[in-house]
C-alpha cells in the first residue's frame, strides 16, 4: 500500500479565515487568486481578496475558469499569472478551479507541455505553494492529485501525481451555503461515487481507503437529504464537505472505474457538468457490477442505511437516494441525442486508466448498453 493525501486540513465554520496566516507560513507574498466567473459575481470572492490585501499581500485575480477546463484556459492562467510574478495560488471554487489551481502552480514553477505531462506520476517538478478552498461537496479535488483537462479534441485528460496535492485544504461550510438544490444534489452525489468506486476498485483498493470511503458514504448519505431540505444547515453542509474531503482521500488511492470512464465523454462532448454525469452513470454501472461486486455493495449497505444488508439492499438505498435529489434524472433531459450514444460509447473506451480499475471488464458494446439504460 502506498497512500498519500494532503499534509493540512482545516474543517470548521471560518476555516477560510486562516488563509492569511497560512500564506504567510508558507512565504507568500503575491498570490493568485483563481476561481470563475459566477463566484466572482455571488460577491463570495470580494472579501477573500480584501482580506487578503489587508494582510499584506499583493493578490492577482484569475476568474476566468471554466468547467472541465480546456487547455488554453489552463495556459492562459499560466501566462497571466506568470507575468503578474506570483509566487503562491489560492483556488476557491469547485472541482474544475482547484483543478485549473494545481497545474498553475506546477506549470509557474517546473514549464513544460502540457501534453508531456498526462499520464499517472510523470509531473516530477516542483510547484509554487498552493491552497484549495472548495465550494462544493463532492470532488474532493482539494484532496487528490489529479487535474482533469480537456484536450483541443474534447478528449478528457488527466494529470495525475502527487506534485499536485496542495499544502493545505481549508473546508468551510460557509462556503457551501449558497448552493443550488440542483448543484448540491449532482456534487453531493459525485462525492459518494468516488467512495464506492473506492471501495470497489478492483486495482490498488487497500485498507485506508475503505475506512475513509465507508465513513465517507455514511456522512454523505445520511446528510444530502438534510442539505437538499435546507441548504442553510450550518452542521450538515460541514458534514457533506467532511465526507467529499473523506471521498477524495479514497479515490486518490484507489482509483475510479467505470462510472468516470462513462462521464467523461458527456462532459467532453455535452459539456455536461461532471458531478451530474456521474450522477447519471451510477446506477447503470452499479448493476452491471453487481455481477462481481455484490459482496462489496453489501459491505457498504450498512453506510447508507439500506433496509436490508445485501447488495440488492445497497442499490435500493442508492435509488432511493438519486430519487430525492433535484437534478435531471436521464440524458435525454440534457439534449444528449441517441444518435450520439455510440460515439460516446467509443470515447469512453479511450479512458483505458479508469476501465482497468473495474470490477468487472467492459466492452464498447456494454458501454453503449449502459448509455442507453441511462437514456
């Protein structure tokens, strides 16, 4: 077992109010400040920069991420940051400003292309100091040291090593707060797929990350119904960034399988947002697991309060679960086209790092069986 995650994790009502001393600790002096556009306008980030200018520090903004983030975004960061002379990165956002955070800060301190660096562990330089602040539930991006880009041809891409664990994730509910039911239902949802795909991958699933994922299950599950009645609940948003953060930890080091592989062709395609496509894929690919996996499942039943502990009681309770949240339930809801489907059935083939780690071998013909069960 070889397991790594990041070395400082601030959880509390506040946490981001640490962020100047922690700069600071780490000998910052200039920092970018990387988030999107909507964040900007929700007036969340305002306040982040004054705090930050008060504290002594010189701040440059980068707010223009965007989901799924394609290359020349990631490298026009670079080549604004770069000229501005930061020397530190800050992300506050979800999962696609943390991600555009990482390869920022690896990029401004060891350059290369891009392209040299897809793959698991071959980033090998160093980074500039580096913190993530999450705004969502559910990619545990602060947690892993994995980027995800799209390429000029749609493809998903992912940088994978642990040069990109940030120094500290600071995990405040406050920031969660204002939420969309539907964004909370779709992250909330993504951060369980990454603990049973955890917890069920068939490559590298160790110990420690089957702690993390079936404590991770247990918070999210019981606390996403809670947050999608009121999305104002201090306790239960700390709990669902609790179990995200707990989530990401176990996928970090037991990969993801086929629920990814099948997600990433919608986002790259249909620019469909990433908890959602995997919101979608879920239970098309739990079923066809269950062939393999069913003692896993019913090792997990127990987590999220299934009625029965078996496997077939475990897919119930995730039923049940998707059933409740405010979110499009089908691809046809998201102008995904039938005609589509086998081209996206041949994308997901090209995800050959995240296929190896299901329990079960997939085809181009089970994944495009899987498409249209989720059509």
């Amino acid at each position: 077992m070889n397991f790594a995650t990041t070395p400082r994790i601030v959880l509390r009502d506040g946490a981001l109010d640490e962020l100047p001393a922690i700069l600071a600790e780490l000998g910052v002096r200039h920092v970018a400040l990387v988030t999107d556009a909507g964040l900007v306008r929700t007036g969340m980030v305002a306040p982040v920069e004054a705090k930050l200018r008060q504290a002594g520090l010189a701040v440059t903004i980068y707010d223009e991420v965007q989901a799924d983030p394609p290359e020349q975004i990631i490298l026009g960061a670079v080549d604004k940051l770069g000229a501005a002379g930061v020397d530190g990165v800050f992300a506050i956002g979800g999962g696609s400003a943390m991600d555009t955070a990482k390869l920022v800060a690896y990029l401004l301190r060891s350059p290369c292309e891009l392209s040299t660096i897809y793959g698991v562990e071959l980033a090998k330089g160093q980074r500039l100091p580096l913190v993530l602040a999450p705004t969502t539930a559910g990619t545990g991006s602060e947690v892993t040291p994995i980027s995800i880009v799209t390429t000029p041809t749609e493809e998903k891409k992912g940088v994978v090593s642990r040069r990109l664990l940030p120094d500290v994730a600071l995990l405040d509910p406050n920031l969660t707060l204002g939420l969309p039911p539907a964004v909370t239902a779709a992250t909330g949802v993504d951060a369980m797929v990454h603990a049973i795909e955890a917890f069920t991958s068939k490559r590298l699933k160790n110990p420690l990350s089957d702690v993390l994922a079936q404590q991770a299950l247990s918070l999210l599950s019981a606390n996403l119904p809670v947050v999608m009645k009121d999305g104002k609940d201090v306790a239960a948003r700390g709990a669902m960034l609790l179990g995200s953060c707990l989530a990401g930890m176990a996928f970090a080091n037991a990969p993801v399988a086929a629920v990814h592989a099948l997600a990433y062709p919608l986002g790259g395609r249909y620019h469909v947002p990433h908890g959602l496509s995997n919101a979608l894929m879920l239970l098309p690919v739990l079923r066809f697991n269950l062939r393999a996996a069913a003692p896993l499942y019913a090792a997990l039943a127990p987590s999220v309060g299934a009625e029965a502990q078996t496997a077939e009681g475990f897919l119930a309770a995730i039923e049940r679960l998707v059933a409740v949240c405010d979110m499009p339930k089908r691809l046809h809801e998201l102008q995904v086209t039938r005609e589509s489907l086998p081209q996206l059935a041949a994308d997901a083939m090209q995800q050959q790092r995240l296929l190896i780690n299901n329990p079960v071998e997939l085809t181009e013909a089970d994944a495009l069986r899987l498409y249209e069960e989720a059509f």
